[in-house]
C-alpha cells in the first residue's frame, strides 16, 4: 500500500474543493496564417489603440513588430 504521507522538506497538498468540477471552457484563440495576413507582402501596418505597428517577414523568414 503507497504511503501518503509527504516527502520530507515538501507539503502534502489536499485536492482543492470542487476539483472533480468541469472549469468552464476558455474562448478558442483565434489563429491566422501569415500567408492569409500578409497576403504576399512582406509587410504590413496594423493599427492598434491610434498607433501603428508595423509586421515585417525578415530575410530570415522570421516576424518582428514594431512600433
């Protein structure tokens, strides 16, 4: 039969209450490829709270934001 009893130096943690509960589920995160966001260009601008960002495709194929 397994111990329950704590290693030494550690805190035995007791289930919170309503663990076995189902959580809510989160809103799926929205996902865009950079071919249909780009659309062939290497940049673009993208507006956000009056600034301008610009999401630029480096020589490397990498992303880099900028303000």
């Amino acid at each position: 039969m397994p111990s329950t009893t704590a290693p030494p130096g550690t805190a035995a943690l007791a289930p919170a209450a309503g663990a076995n509960a189902a959580a809510p589920a989160a809103p799926a995160v929205r996902r865009f490829s950079t071919a249909s966001l780009m659309q062939d260009q290497r940049e673009v601008e993208i507006e956000h709270a009056g600034r301008i960002y610009r999401l630029r495709i480096t020589q490397l194929n990498k992303l880099i934001l900028t303000a």
